[in-house]
C-alpha cells in the first residue's frame, strides 16, 4: 500500500514539475520585452516594452494621483499615448485596477515640478531638492479621486500597485528607497498628501 502511495505520489511530482519549471519569475519577465502577460496585472499595452538597453535610466518612481473620475486613466493613457511629452506619466492605473502603459520607455513625460519641497516636511529632503525630478524618474498617476481628494487608492488599485511596484523596480533597478510620492519632493495641494500612502506602501518589504 505504502509503495503504490510513493509511485503515485512520484508520478504527480513528475507532471508538476515541467509546468513549474516553465513559469517565468517576475524579475524574469520583467527584464523581457513586448507586451508580455504579468502575473496578476491586467496591462493595456498602448506601448510595448522595447529592448531595456534602450530604455531610457530611469532612477526613481514618482507616484502621482489625478482628480479625474473613475474612467480617467484610460482616457489620460490615450493621450499621453498621442503626445508623449506631454504633462503626465508613462504608467496610469485605473479605479478597476487596469494597468495603462502609456508611452515608450525611451521618452520622458512631463511631470514633476522640479523637485521644489525642502522642509523636510514627509522625508528628509536633502538627496531629493532639485535632484529626484521627471527627467530621472519614471512617473505612475492614479486615477480617480474626484470629487474628494482625500479619497485614497481603491483596493484594486493597491492590488496591482502590489505588483507593478515590484515590476518596475526589477526592470529598472530601483530600490525600494527611491519610491517617492509627488508631494514629498513637490510643493502641490495643500487639501492632502499626493502619493504618500502609495509610496509608503511600496517602500515596505512586505507590501
């Protein structure tokens, strides 16, 4: 009995083991290119990964959040995909928890004012005044705070930020430490803090 226990038990191992061996890790995929499927993410490629030796070096990720209803993203992504350099990001994630990817990693998008804050307000503004700014940091807008700003993520959103985060960190060689919300490196609203809950949680180890 035992040994026709140990056979079946083997011969499950045996069918398991190729399927695993033939699941890509995130890092893996992350360095690829294309439009590939990401665990976890529903991605609407409206610009395809190139080859990353040609991406542009990107050192940080600034988290931005809009004012825009639920349904913004998708329409900001479009935009953004008609004029890269336009005022916004390279990454727009919507209330469902759609993941847009708006441009080509080689552009850079206008966002960021400068990286103005320096009282030290939220962090320690000394490595970020003037240096952690929209040329240097590939930027993610959040859709959908409207009509309260205060409003935060949804839970979709925090899903597949879970994921994204750890996405664009691998692909780019980003540490955790240089996540950065938009008001702890700029002066913006005063109502609330834009970015920081995001940022705070993608800093985390365990997040």
């Amino acid at each position: 009995m035992n040994l026709r226990l140990l056979v079946a038990a083997l011969g499950v191992i045996a069918i398991l083991a190729p399927a695993a061996a033939q699941t890509p890790d995130l890092a893996s995929i992350a360095r690829g290119s294309g439009t590939p499927e990401i665990p976890g993410l529903k991605m609407v490629w409206l610009a395809p990964w190139g080859e990353l030796s040609k991406s542009h070096r990107w050192h940080n990720i600034i988290v931005h959040q809009t004012e825009g209803p639920a349904g913004s993203a998708r329409y900001g992504a479009q935009e953004q995909a008609r004029n890269p350099t336009r005022r916004g990001v390279t990454v727009w994630v919507e209330t469902d928890g759609t993941v847009y990817w708006a441009v080509p990693e080689s552009l850079v998008p206008t966002h960021g004012d400068g990286a103005n804050r320096n009282d030290n307000k939220y962090i320690d503004n000394a490595a970020t005044f003037h240096q952690v700014v929209g040329s240097n940091s590939i930027g993610v807008e959040f859709a959908g705070n409207y009509p309260d700003v205060t409003r935060g993520a949804t839970e979709a959103q925090i899903a597949a930020w879970r994921i994204l985060a750890r996405v664009l960190e691998a692909r780019y060689g980003i540490p955790v430490e240089r996540v950065y919300a938009h008001d702890w490196i700029d002066f913006k609203d005063a109502r609330y803090c834009e970015g920081c809950a995001l940022a705070t949680l993608a800093r985390q180890p365990d997040f």
